[in-house]
C-alpha cells in the first residue's frame, strides 16, 4: 500500500488549458495511472486545489505553471522552463466564443479563431519540435466536430478547429517514423463549462471523464483519430456527404 | 428539464444548476427555493426540487490525516472515488450503504448506514464536521462543538437545512482488500432474528431474505457476516483484488421482463446458490459491499414506469411480530420483492435520522397499481408496530403517515422555520411531507 508521494514518476503528462473540465478529468485518469502532472494555465493560483486534490488521491507530484496560449511570443520560454519534457502533451485549450454577436464583432471573432487554432498550434510546435529532438513523446491535440464542416451556427469555432484538425494530420504525418505520435481527439459534445445551459441530446453527449478514458486508451492503443463518442464519426460522414448546393439551406 | 430519483417515480420539472463553487450556488439562492443533489441515489424525490443544484463537480479532496484517518473532502465527492483512491493506500470507509455511487454530501443528508450499522452506528458516527451554506449564502462549520444543533438536525436533513459544502469524516485501516465473508441459511423468520442477534458481534452482518417462501419457511434467509481479511489470511492472493467487469442495462426492459415469476425464479437461484457456498470464504470489497454496482444502471430493469423502495425499521420489542406481518403481507399479495434484505440496527442517531435499535427490513417493487395497495398495507403495519420510515427510500408516503411514525417530524419542522430554512430548501419530498 503507497502512502507517499512518489517524487519520481515513470512518466508526466502535460495539460495545457489544465482548468477545462476536460483537462481535469484527463489529469485524474493519467494520475491514477501514475503520471506525474504538469497542468498549465492562465491563472495557476486557482489550481492549487486541483493539484492537492491529485497529490491526496493518488500520491503523484502536480506541478502548476503559467500559460496563456495567445502569448505566442512567450511559447519557447514556457517549453525552455519546464522542469523536464514531459512524455505526454495534451492540449484543451478551446473558446467556443459566441457565434452571433462575434459576426458583427470581428475582433473577438479573431480572438476566437486565435484561441482555438493559432494558439494551441503555437504551444504544439515548439513541444513537437522538442519531442522530435529527443526522439520520443506523444502529442494530443482536442480538436472538435466542428472542424470537419463549417456551418452557420458554429463556423467562427468551427473554423479554427478545422485549421487545428488539419495541423494535427499534418503534424503526425512529419513525426510519423521520428518516435513522435500525434492524436486527433474529435468530441461531439461534452457535458462541461462550455456548454453548461444547453440542451444537448443525452445519447450524443460524453461526461468529461469519459473524454479523458476515451484519450488514455487511444495513447495506449497509439490511435490516430478518435471520436467521442464514436457515434459522431458516422454522424459527421453524413454531414459532410450533403452535397453543398443542399446544405447550404440546410439549418442544422 | 425532468428529473427523478434513482427508483425513476416520480418525475419532475425542475432547473438544474451545476455550480463550480460558492459563488454559484449563493447565485442559485437568489434566484428562488433549490435542494441541493448529489448523485441522485435516493430513491424518491428527495432530491428533486424546483431548482436542485447538481453538486457533483465539488469533488475536490482537501486534506488526509493518515495519523487519524480523517479526510476533508467537498460534497460532491464519490465514495466510489474514496474507495478507488485510499483503499490502495489502506484506507476504507468506515459507514458504507450497498452502492458506492453516492456522494459526500449525500450520505451525510441521508445518515446512511451500512452492513456495520448494530456495531458502529452511522454516518453520524463518523462525521467530525460539515461546512454548511444558509438562505443568506453564509458559511458555518457545524460540528458537536460549534452550531451543535445545526449538526444535529443537518445529519438526516435530507437537504433541508442548507448546502453541505464541505465535510470532515473517518476512515477505518485496513489491512486488504478482502473481506472474510460467512454464509449460514436460516430456515425462517425466528431463525434469521435470532442468527443476526447472535452475530452482533461481527463487524457486518445482514440477511437476504426469499419473501416469497410461505408457512414454515416463511422468511428463510441466508445470513451473511463479514470481517476486512488481514494479509495473513490471503495465502497468496494479491493485497487489493483485480477490479471487477461492469455489465450496463442497456434499454429499459419491458415491465414484464420482472414478474412474480422471474422474481421467484431468481430467489430460488438465490436461495440455491446461497447454501452451496456456506461456510466462509474471501470475497473482494466491490462483489461484498455492491453486488448491485456491477450493472450499471440496474434500475432500468424496471421498466419505464419504475419502482418504488419499501424500508422501514422496527424497535426491538416488536420486531419479531412485525416482520411476520410484513412478510405475510407481501406474500398474500405475491408480489416478491427482487431484493429483500434484513438488517440489525445499533444506536439510533439524533436529528431525523433513520436508525434506531431494532431491525430495519428493505424491500423493492416495480411501480404498479397493485404495488401502491400493498404499500398502504405495508405502511400500516410499520405504524402497529411502532417503527419508521427511511425518506431516502421513499417516494408516497403521506405528511399524516410520516409524522404518525416520527414525532420528531414535526421538530424539525420547527426547527426549519425558527432558522428561516422552510422558504429557501425545499424538494418534493419536503413538499409533500410538509418538512
Ligand atoms: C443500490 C442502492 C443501495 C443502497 N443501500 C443503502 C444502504 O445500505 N444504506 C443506506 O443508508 N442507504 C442506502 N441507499 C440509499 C443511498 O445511500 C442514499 O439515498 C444516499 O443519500 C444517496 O446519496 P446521493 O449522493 O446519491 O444523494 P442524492 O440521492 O442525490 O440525495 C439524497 C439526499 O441528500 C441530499 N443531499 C445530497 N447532497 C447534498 C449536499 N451537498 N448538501 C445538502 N444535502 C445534500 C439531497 O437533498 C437528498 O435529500 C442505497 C441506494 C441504492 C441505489
Ligand atoms: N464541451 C464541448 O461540447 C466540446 C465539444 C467539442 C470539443 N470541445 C473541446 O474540448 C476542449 C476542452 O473544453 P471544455 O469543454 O472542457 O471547455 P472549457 O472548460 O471551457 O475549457 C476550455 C479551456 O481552454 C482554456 N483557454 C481558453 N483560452 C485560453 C488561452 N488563451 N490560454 C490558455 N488557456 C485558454 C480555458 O482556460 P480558463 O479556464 O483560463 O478560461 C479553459 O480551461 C476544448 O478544446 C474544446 O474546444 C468541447
């Protein structure tokens, strides 16, 4: 029985934007299974319960960091400043923004599309560049559904998240052979912050902490691309097999 | 949207909140009267209200004492997350009820009992403290110290006299994740009192009874006790056993998928099983505390229309005849009851808690017509014979029934409209039973 934080891990997890419920859940499942944890965010002070809550269950080491995925300038520093390459990154960074007002107000539009793709592809770049170097690490980026075909209620998201997608294809396709594994996690919806107050359909929605089982087993299992809940791949290859001229006046 | 309890009747509107801290839920209170909910395992509706604050996401753990055993924890943690996380390092709930997907804060409101309730007492026992918010969105730490009254009628309270936040309660060494189980039939009703009397020594103990056997057999039982196994007695097994599979219902079976004869079929079985495997044998935590949690979502193979929970206890002088009467009941009107269990009960608690020194006996029936009408005769039975009514089982009793039963009902009531609570927590539950 192990009643002591255990100071050297077999391996750490990185989590960026480390306060989304999903990055919560992913943190307990790769802390019970004896990661130690790095969780980055814009305001670690607001962690520190996170990190004893990690530290009392499963006697790992939790270190927070500061983080903010629109300083880009700042990115090198934060990856030259860890107190080690972690073997795992994973990024949760997201901002659903709201789509009606920010297509009348197109600074927050930017900084929507900014949050969702110029950001966490910043902060993956300069890791995979690393992990490259040191030949080993896996990548895991929290894409969405949206990405995989732009529509009226979403595309400001959407579109950043197909940016994202595609910088993930991308990047596993250059790592591929290099040590360096990269995974695509596409959630459909997810019962979290983000979308607290909605009303999404039961079947169709994953809690947080199957998000984060969903992602532990698609490392152990090296996947490529998941989505959770599985459904949604099929649903999203019927969407994007409306041919245009239909969907266009689709409202969906 | 609509919401229930675990038995799925009945079912009500209501707007559900899933506050992340403090400053939500004193934005709920302003918006109007709430209950606070932890992880909907009341069978009833007492966790249902007209706002009712899902308080799941307050899971942090905030401080153990390996010293002492104390763990400081916010409400909405599992039990099923305590388990997971302090069983590995030596660590086991001291009062555990037969599911572990309960909340903190749940088991606190309910005063829960377990299989170790003749010995032990219950949650009340183990509870150092409880940090509680009021109508005004103020903290107060309650203990048998500080606000001592409020401690007292907040263990039991169902949710009605404010938000438990936090909680301060003891966990028990252990050595294994093992437990030493014995099974002994007991040919009826007298032979099972008299077995589980007999066994108030042991640290568990409980009797699953075949309520459809009549005459002589009538309450035929296999009594089952339970001791945590030291690491001398695994002879080889590993310390914490491998975790079980977990089956899911999948649909909502037809009504008719549990009738008096699958229910006499499977008691049969039961039965059967049972005395082949008497004697003593290890067992693992999760197959000996929660037979039940292995599929997930069992309460579906009600049906739709879904079930109601019987569970009453009896004080010691007349629980002998009582439970006679009850079996009789239930056997006049066949309908078996999928699950009956039989427990010694130790210490009463204070406040409106359940237990009392006696024998509690828990019964479920699918929601039928017919169910109702044995229900009323159920309940008439518990008031000849002087017992009461555990309100995280219930889901129709009356305001007359509930405070013939408990005397205590009506102090509460006091209690909560002195402390200007009745307004702001509400569910109902409390509605209906005019709390
Ligand atoms: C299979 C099964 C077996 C069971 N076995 C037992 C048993 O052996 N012994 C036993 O005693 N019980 C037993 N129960 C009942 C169960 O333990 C109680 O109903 C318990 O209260 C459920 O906890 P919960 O977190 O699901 O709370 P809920 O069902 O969500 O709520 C129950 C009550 O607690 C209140 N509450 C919840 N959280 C808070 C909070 N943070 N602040 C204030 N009030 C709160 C609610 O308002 C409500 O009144 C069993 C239930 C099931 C389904
Ligand atoms: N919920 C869904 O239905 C759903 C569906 C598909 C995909 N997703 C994706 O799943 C991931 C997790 O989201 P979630 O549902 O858990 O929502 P969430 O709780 O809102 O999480 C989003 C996180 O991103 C962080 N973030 C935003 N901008 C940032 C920045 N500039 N720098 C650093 N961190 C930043 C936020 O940090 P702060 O806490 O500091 O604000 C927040 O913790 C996101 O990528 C999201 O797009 C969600």
């Amino acid at each position: 029985m192990q009643t002591e934080i255990d100071r050297n891990p077999k391996a750490t997890v990185l989590l960026l934007g480390a306060r989304s419920d999903v990055a919560r859940a992913t943190a307990r499942r790769y802390a019970a299974a004896g990661y130690g944890i790095l969780l980055a965010a814009r305001d670690p002070e607001r962690l520190q319960a996170e990190k004893t809550d990690l530290e009392l269950r499963y006697r790992v080491p939790v270190t927070l960091l500061a983080f903010d995925a629109l300083r880009i300038e700042d990115h090198a520093a934060f990856v030259a400043a860890l107190p080690a390459l972690p073997d795992v990154a994973i990024s949760a960074i997201g901002l659903l923004g709201r789509q009606e007002a920010d297509e009348a107000d197109i600074p927050a539009a930017i900084t929507v599309m900014r949050s969702n793709y110029e950001g966490p592809a910043s902060i993956l770049s300069h890791l995979a560049n690393a992990f490259a170097a040191r030949g080993s690490g896996t990548i895991i980026g929290i894409s969405s559904v949206a990405g995989d075909r732009g529509r009226a209620t979403n595309y400001i998201y959407g579109s950043a998240k197909a940016g994202f997608t595609a910088f993930l294809s991308g990047l596993r396709n250059r790592l591929a052979g290099r040590g360096v594994h990269v995974i695509t996690v596409s959630p459909g919806f997810i019962a979290t912050r983000m979308t607290a107050g909605m009303d999404l359909p039961e079947k169709l929605t994953a809690s947080p902490d199957e998000v984060a089982e969903a992602i532990f087993k698609a490392q152990e299992k090296r996947r490529n691309v998941i989505y959770v809940r599985p459904i949604w791949r099929l649903i999203m290859l019927v969407i994007r097999s409306i041919p245009e001229p239909v969907f266009k006046r689709l409202k969906i | 949207m609509k919401l229930s309890g675990w038995g799925r009747t009945p079912v009500h509107a209501t707007r559900l909140i899933h506050p992340e801290g403090e400053a939500d839920i004193r934005a709920a209170l302003a918006d109007g009267p709430l209950i606070a909910r932890g992880n909907g395992r009341a069978y009833g509706d007492s966790a249902v209200g007209q706002q009712t604050l899902d308080m799941r996401r307050l899971d942090h753990v905030l401080a153990f004492d390996p010293a002492t055993g104390q763990l400081v924890a916010e409400a909405g943690l599992l039990l099923a997350d305590i388990i997971a996380c302090f069983l590995p390092q030596g660590w086991f709930p001291a009062v555990t009820p037969g599911t572990r997907f309960v909340t903190l804060g749940g088991m606190i409101a309910a005063d829960v009992h377990g299989k170790n309730h003749h010995r032990d007492g219950g949650m009340r026992h183990v509870t150092d403290w409880i940090d509680l918010m009021d109508q005004d969105g103020t903290i107060r730490r309650c203990s048998r110290q500080e606000n001592p009254e409020l401690f007292e009628w907040t263990i039991g309270g169902m949710g009605l006299t404010g938000v438990i936040l936090r909680a301060a309660i003891r966990l028990r060494p252990v050595e294994t994740g093992w437990i030493r189980q014995t099974t002994r039939p007991a040919a009826n009703l007298e032979a099972a009192l008299a077995a589980l009397e007999a066994d108030s020594h042991a640290t568990y103990s409980v009797a699953w009874i075949d309520c459809l056997a009549t005459g002589d057999a009538m309450g035929r039982s296999l009594v089952m006790t339970g001791e945590h196994a030291a690491l001398s007695e695994l002879a080889g097994k590993p310390t914490l056993p491998p975790a079980r599979r977990k089956r899911a219902v999948p649909v909502d079976l037809p009504g008719f998928a549990l009738n008096r004869f699958s229910v006499r079929a499977f008691n049969a079985l039961y039965w059967a099983a049972g005395q082949r495997q008497q004697g003593s044998r290890l067992v693992d935590w999760d197959s000996y505390f929660y037979p039940l949690d292995a599929i997930l979502g069992w309460n579906r193979i009600y049906g739709r229309k879904g079930f109601l929970q019987f569970q009453c206890v009896l004080p010691d002088a007349s629980a002998h005849a009582g439970m006679a009467a009850l079996l009789r009941a239930i056997s006049a009107s066949g309908q078996g009851s999928f699950l009956a269990v039989l427990k010694r009960m130790g210490a009463a608690g204070g406040g409106l808690s359940f237990p009392m020194p006696g024998h509690t006996l828990a019964l479920d029936f699918p929601a039928t017509a017919r169910a109702q009408a044995l229900f009323d005769r159920l309940e008439a039975i518990t008031l000849d014979h002087g017992g009461r009514f555990y309100l995280a089982k219930d889901a129709r009793l009356s305001a007359g029934t509930f405070r013939a039963a408990d005397p205590r009902a009506a102090d509460f009531a006091r209690f909560r409209a002195g402390a200007g609570l009745t307004a702001q927590f509400a569910s109902a539950q409390s509605a209906r039973l005019e709390l």
